[in-house]
C-alpha cells in the first residue's frame, strides 16, 4: 500500500475511533448506574455490559496481538465480557449478564480509559495493516453497539412501570401520510455485495451477479396508520394471513399488535425513546418493532409480497452516497422513525436509509464464494447463518457513518424487539 494512503487510512481510522468512543459515552449520559444495569429480554443485554464488551473486542483482537508489552486491564475480563466467540474463551451465560453487579460502573470505565490510552499508543508507532483493519472492525463493531444500546433501553424502560422517557420533550410531526406510490424496475443481470470502496463485514462479500425480474417497490415504508387498518380487520386472527410458524407465534405469544403498542381506553399508545405517545400523534411514522411474520403477514393482506434483498440493494443503490442528514438515522436526534417528508423520485426512492430496518424476503445466507474471516473473527457473521431472515437500510438510532446499500442485517423471524419495519414490494 502507498504509504501516502496508509498514513491517511490511519488518520481516518483514529478520528473515528476516538469519536465513536466518546458517542458510546454521550449516548449513556442520560442512564443513572441503575438504568445500566437493566437486562429486560433474552436479545437485549445491560447498558453497562455494552460498555464493557466493545472495549473487549480492542483489548482482545488488536491490543493483545499488535501492542508489544500490553498488560491486561483484567485477567478475568477477557472471559467475562466475551459474547460468543466459542474459539477465544469460554463465558458466561447471555441470560446472566444483568447479574453482573461487579465488576462496578466506575471499574468499566476506567477499563476503556485503560484501552483507550493503549490504543493511542499502537496508533503512534505505524500500526500493521492489518492492526489498522482490526481497529477499523472495532469501531464498527462498537456502533453495532451504539444501536443495541438505545434498542435496549427502549425495551427496559418499557417494562419499568413508571415508563420513563429516555428523551423527553414534545413530539411534533405531520398527521398525514403520503399517498403509497410504486417504482417500477425492469430487472435483469445486476451486481449485489459491496463494491470494494470502504469498510465492509465479510457477509457482504464477494460481489457477485443475481437475476432480477421486474418488480415494484413502495416509496416509502408502511405506516403505524396503515397497521392499524390491518388490524382492525382482524389481521391478528386470520390464519390465512400468516406463514405456519408466524401463526404459531401469534398464538404463543398473544400477539394483537405491534411491540410496545398498548390500549387504554379503547385508544392505541405507544412507548418510544421520547416516551409514550398515542396513536394518532403517530399515524403517519413508519410502524416499527413488528416481527418478519408480522410483515410478511400485512404484506398478504394488502396484497403485496415482501422485496428480497437482493431487489432491495438494488433498488437502494442509487442513494447509496447520502450524508447521515438525508436519512432519519441516529444523528438527527430523532430517536423514532419519522414520516416520509418527499415522495419517491425515479430510482431514488424514499426512506431507505434509517427510520426502521426493513424486513426482506430473503433468508440470511452466505453468498456464493463466501469466506469468514480468520481465526475467532470468523464467528463474527458466519456462524449464524441458520434460521435468520435479512434486513436492509439501518434505523433511526443506527449511526450515519455505519450503514450502506450492501449491509446486510439478520435476525430470527419472530424478533421484534429491533426497529423493524416494513417495505411492500410487487
């Protein structure tokens, strides 16, 4: 690599780092200790093991390995706050992490100080290249975590019965939704994967070649007004509607609406990272927080079908370039998926990027030539490629600089404790 490159790759790298360590901070700044250490759900994790576990990824894939003469913060943190990387360690239970009243907050913090300071040494001797992209995986890896993080919170606060607000303060927004509009693609032999330009998880690779058929995809994402039709026609007690295993959800669980929505008085709320706000304030936000059965099941009864991923990047590709602002993702502060404020324009679309992750057709799988990465990063992606369904486009608390059209996120279908929303294609 020229060397002109690698010392800009290097200053890019560390600004990020050192900017992405401090939102990690900013984003708890509301949280008393208490609040951290809260695990309210088998997918969500404490505040404070989030602190704890980002830190670990730098202490144990870069410092151990690039930093001669690194001493461990902990010798018990490097099994402690390991997640599920089988090859590296053993841990602890995921279940059992709200038990982890020790080590303390100001013990965790110290510990990033500690990583932090390391990291800036390593930076100051011309790390390895392949220091430079562990680093850089760490950094994308903890704003992975910047979005676990308030998604867990959300779902902590709403089981506290006070129902506290993370972000409290007035909401105001437009009471009606656009009109549902299609695009029209002609299909064909197009390129799916990341292109080469930037950071990327393995999962997006290699690029490779799909066959489209024409499709049509919406402007915009479903609405909790739109929802809410569904399911005053009794959306949740229709067995046709819903996929066998999305039915036996429905009835195990009790589902009649989406997550976090309640009925008081005969009237919809629903508990946000801005608080609780009622249905008709938010008739025209994207619904968010609804499992992929619950998608695929809405798509059947308006007469529509789920895009597949691959129709998805593609039709996404061309507002791959937007800046973090064009899109209703973690830096507008929003912290909730917001109307569509413009209809979409040729391929352009509208809302690709933030607001709600958008559920897909298309079961997570390695694509055609995939290749883990080495070692214990391979457990990384590759390993849960089983039972998941893919979604596209980020939300509105993932970070602007974190998402691209080739990103590819997973989780089991009967999930909803993600911003998960719905985009109907044809």
């Amino acid at each position: 690599m020229n060397a002109k490159i690698e010392d800009h790759l290097q200053t890019e790298i560390a600004l990020r780092f050192r900017g992405v360590r401090r939102r990690t901070l900013s984003l708890c700044e509301p949280l008393s200790a208490e609040d951290m250490m809260v695990q309210s759900c088998p997918e969500a994790s404490p505040v404070k093991w989030h602190l704890a576990h980002t830190t670990w990824f730098f202490e144990s894939f870069v410092l151990r390995e690039f930093l001669p003469g690194y001493r461990l913060f902990h010798p018990d943190f490097s099994w402690l706050f390991n997640s599920y990387y089988q090859s590296f360690s053993a841990f602890p239970e995921k279940r059992l992490r709200s038990s982890f009243s020790r080590p303390g907050l100001d013990e965790i913090l110290r510990y990033r100080e500690h990583v932090d300071e390391a990291i800036e040494e390593l930076l100051g001797q011309s790390p390895a290249p392949e220091a430079l992209h562990r680093l850089e995986l760490g950094v994308n890896h903890e704003e992975q975590h910047q979005e676990l993080l308030l998604t867990d919170v959300l779902h902590a606060f709403f089981t506290n019965p006070l129902r506290p607000a993370y972000q409290p303060g007035e909401v105001e927004m437009g009471a009606e939704s656009e009109a549902l509009s299609f695009l029209e693609f002609e299909g064909g032999l197009h390129e799916i994967g990341h292109a080469g330009k930037g950071f990327c998880f393995d999962n997006e690779l290699p690029r490779h070649r799909v066959w489209l058929e024409p499709f049509a995809f919406a402007g915009r994402l479903v609405t909790c007004g739109e929802f809410a039709s569904f399911m005053a026609d009794d959306g949740y007690s229709r067995p046709e509607l819903w996929l066998s295993a999305g039915w036996d959800a429905v009835k195990s669980n009790g589902w009649q609406a989406p997550l976090y929505w309640t009925r008081r008085d005969g009237n919809w709320n629903l508990f946000t990272l801005r608080g609780e706000l009622s249905l008709d304030k938010l008739k025209a936000a994207p619904v968010s927080h609804v499992s992929y059965f619950e998608a695929d099941a809405y798509a059947r009864w308006a007469g529509k079908r789920l895009a597949t991923e691959f129709e998805w990047e593609f039709a996404a590709e061309d507002a791959d370039e937007i800046e973090a602002a064009d899109g209703n993702l973690l830096e507008t502060g929003r912290l909730m998926p917001w109307p569509s404020t413009e209809l979409a324009e040729n391929q352009g679309g509208a809302q690709f990027f933030g607001d709600c992750w958008e559920w897909t057709a298309s079961a997570y799988l390695g694509y055609p030539g995939f290749k883990p990465l080495a070692g214990s990063l391979g457990e990384y992606n590759g390993k849960f490629m089983s039972g998941q369904m893919v979604l596209r486009g980020g939300s509105c608390v993932t970070p602007g600089d974190h998402i691209r059209a080739s990103y590819r996120n997973f989780f089991a279908p009967e999930t909803r404790w993600q911003f998960s929303g719905i985009r109907l294609a044809s």
